[in-house]
C-alpha cells in the first residue's frame, strides 16, 4: 500500500505542476492538447470484470492519456489517467475515471472519482479520506485526468 500513495501523490504532484500558469484567477489554455489514446483490450477487459452495476453494465471509449514526463522513478510502464463512459442501469450518460500505473497485465488501478469507487471493484482500492483517495480525486481533476475524461465523451 506504501508503493501506491507514493505513485498516487507523485501524479498528483506531476499532473498538477502541468495546469499551467494563472492569470487574473483564469487557467490559461495550454496550447496543445494533450494525447490520448484508445485504450488496448487487456486494460479494456481488467476494467470491465472490475464492474459491479446492479444489471449488468459495460464501458464504451475508453481513453489513456499518459503522465508525460512520468514521475521520476516511475518510468518503466508509465502512469496514465483512464476514462470511460459507463453504460448500464442508472449509470448511462456517467463518465468514470480511474488513475493506472504500469503495463497492461502488471497494472495497479486504483478508480479516481465518486462514480467509478461506486461501481469498480478498483474503487475500494482507496478508502475514502485516505491519501491515496485524495490523491487520485486530485488526478481525476488535473489537465491529464480532465483530458482523459473529454476523450472519453468524444472530444
């Protein structure tokens, strides 16, 4: 658990350092967007068999975009903001985002916001309140995990 408050913070602390600068309380815009990428089909499928929507519920545009330049010492398969619209009963029109560190197969995926540690197996990775939680909130809501999220609803 040591290891992924360690990955979970130094993500935090990378994506945040990536918003850019302020000015006049407004985030400026970074002038390119960041890549995303559809996610491959072992990383697909270990999402979807952590899904537990009551009436069954699947995933559709599932999005990475990685942490670039990774954390240092985090190098080896990357970090990467996961996002994906949930489909199923009471969930459809819901976009979750989970955090993710290393290769497909060999991955620690912990879910970074309300609705994916609500309906993810990955969600209870972070008790809420924990620093891992707060971390992965933190992630779910910097310019990596915001773009994740607009890639996963068509952007």
């Amino acid at each position: 658990m040591p290891r992924l408050m360690l990955v979970l913070l130094a993500l935090s602390a990378s994506s945040l350092a990536a918003c850019g600068d302020e000015k006049g309380g407004e985030k400026q815009e970074t002038a390119k967007k960041l890549p995303c990428e559809k996610a491959d089909a072992a990383f697909v499928g270990a999402l979807k068999s952590s899904l537990t929507i009551e009436g069954g519920g699947g995933l559709k545009r599932v999005r990475v975009v990685k942490v670039d330049p990774p954390p240092a010492g985090f190098g080896r398969g990357g970090i990467f903001a996961v996002a994906a619209q949930l489909t199923g009963p009471g969930v459809e029109g819901t976009t979750g985002i989970w955090v993710a560190n290393g290769s497909p197969g060999n991955e620690l995926i912990i879910g970074a916001n309300s609705e994916t540690r609500e309906v993810s197996d990955f969600g209870g990775a972070a008790n809420p309140d924990s620093p891992a939680a707060d971390s992965a909130t933190s992630v779910a809501e910097s310019e990596v995990g915001q773009r994740a999220v607009e890639c996963a609803e068509g952007g």
